[in-house]
C-alpha cells in the first residue's frame, strides 16, 4: 500500500490513541480531523498530510487511496470517506440507507451510535466488552496489537520534575458524571506523603496544556484527554473511571485503573449523580499513586 487515508475527528483523547496505529502502517498518510484536533497531530513524522474537516473536500480529489479508514459515525465523515477514490475501505461509509459500516470494522461499531443493533444492545456489549481500543483498531486491519505506543510530536517547553503529581478535576460536558469529587481531600493526603502537586488549568493552546502534562511525573485523571497525553508523554497516571468503559484502555504498563464499585450502574450515563461521583474513596486512588511510585517503568 502506498497511499492510505485516515479520517478520525475526536474527541482528542480518541484522536491520541488512535496514533498507535501509525507505527504499522506501510505507506503514505494522510489524516483528516478536526480543527480542534489538529495540533495534536501537526507535526507527526509518520503523516504526510493533514486536513481538516471544515476544509474544502476538493484537497483530497485527485488521489486514489489504496485504503480509506473512517472511525468516525457521523455523517460529515462517512460522506468524505464514501466520496473519495479508493481501492479498499474500512470502517464508516454512506451508504444507501445511511450511515454504514464495513464487517471489517464491525466489533467496533456493533457498540456505538450506528449500531446494526440499536443503542440499547451496543451499551450491552460495550459494558461486556474486554478488549482495548487498540485490539480493536488493529483488528480492521487484520493485525495484532503488540503495545504499539501513541505518536506525539507537539512542541514541549518543560522538562518533567520528579514527584510532581498532576491533578486533572475537570471533565467535559458531555460525560459530567467523569467528574470525581474527592481531588481536594487526595491533594491533602499525596501533600502530605512529600508529593507535589499541580492541578491543571484551562489553556488555549493544546500545546500549553501538553507542556503542563509534561511537567508532572504523574497524573491523576478521569478517563479524560489528560489520560491520553499522559500515557503518550510516558507518564505515571492514575485513570479514575465511574460510567465509562476501563477496559478500553490500555495501560502500557504504566496505568492503573480505578473503577468505581457503582460502573455497572451508571454506565454510559451522560447525567450527573453525586453517588456516583462519590463512589470511588480517596484511599484507593491515594494508594494507586503510592503504589506507582514504588513501581519502575516497564517502558522508557
């Protein structure tokens, strides 16, 4: 193969972990995403070229791609993946009656929005689901996932300062529920255990908030953005995860999950419940991090 298409918009966390796949791909690529996305993907030696989607669809006319892969479902995507020249396709299409997708891909979409089987049957088997996204990813393409590391090539300014621990709070509106309530009285007890800590900020630029990931030797997260550039910097990071999937996530050998004793019954809950916010205690995250830093990196 010589030419291959990627179109993966978001969300940016989705955007990083999909870069493990570039370590295996035998060609030219070229990526379209996201505006928003595009930083976290501007430089990467494995790309060729990078597009956005809001530009023009003519800049991929032209070019016939040997492989086109959509792992986007909406409709925006699916058309630019079913309109360009290609030999061989993977993922999400437009098909007659709407968005489709290829039995190649279909372990993955079997479980989102687009489901053959309808929502309610894609979060029972995304809840069932034992995989991690990158087995997944490797699959549609007939390959084994052997570890494959992210690809991140941002500009960073800072070097890591040891027993520095980064706490991200925050989650996006779409998952209020990732939102775990104890950073506060966690901040007090790592403080306490001779750690440093630094809670992470709003920044405009991705780069800046990359940098301040960087910084940190861990990182204490939902299962958020600040996860995935974290396990892409190499970092220490501890996942908190109460109405996501953990089994998703691949840890690298250097991730701890913390899953709350109440996933099951708020899985995929796009509300918000202070019990289930709650439900994760402080002493189970304040023991991961503890036992992180008496573990030596499987990777350098």
């Amino acid at each position: 193969m010589n030419n291959i298409l990627i179109i993966k918009l978001g969300a940016l966390g989705d955007v990083v972990r999909t870069t493990a796949l570039l370590r295996v791909l035998p060609a030219k690529v070229t990526w379209v995403t996201s505006a928003q996305a595009a930083p976290l993907l501007r430089g990467n030696p494995y790309i060729d070229r990078l597009h956005c989607i809001e530009d023009s669809q003519d800049l991929l006319m032209g070019d016939e791609y040997d492989l086109v892969i959509n792992l986007e479902d909406d409709p925006a995507a699916a058309k630019r993946a079913s309109d360009v020249e290609k030999r061989t396709m993977v993922g999400a299409y437009m098909g007659e009656h709407g968005i489709a997708y290829t039995e190649s891909a279909s372990d993955w979409f079997d479980m989102s929005l687009i489901s053959r089987f309808g929502k309610a049957k894609a979060d029972e088997l995304k809840m069932r689901n034992r995989k991690t996204y990158q087995e997944f990813l490797f699959a549609m393409l007939g390959r084994p996932f052997r570890g494959e590391e992210y690809v991140l090539n941002m500009p960073l300014t800072r070097s890591p300062e040891g027993n520095l621990v980064g706490l991200e709070t925050r989650a996006g509106d779409v998952w209020p529920m990732k939102r775990w309530n104890k950073y506060e009285e966690l901040a007090e007890r790592l403080e306490g255990e001779g750690f440093r800590i630094k809670i992470f900020q709003q920044r405009e630029r991705l780069a800046d908030y990359a940098d301040d990931i960087n910084e940190c030797e861990y990182v204490v997260c939902g299962d958020t953005l600040a996860m995935h550039l974290g396990l892409a910097l190499r970092k220490k990071v501890v996942a908190i995860f109460t109405c996501t999937t953990p089994h998703e996530i691949y840890d690298y050998g250097r991730l701890i999950h913390v899953v709350s004793p109440l996933y099951t019954r708020y899985f995929y809950r796009r509300d918000y419940v202070r019990e289930a916010a709650d439900a994760i205690s402080t002493d189970s995250v304040f023991n991961a991090v503890r036992q992180l830093a008496e573990t030596k990196p499987v990777r350098s």
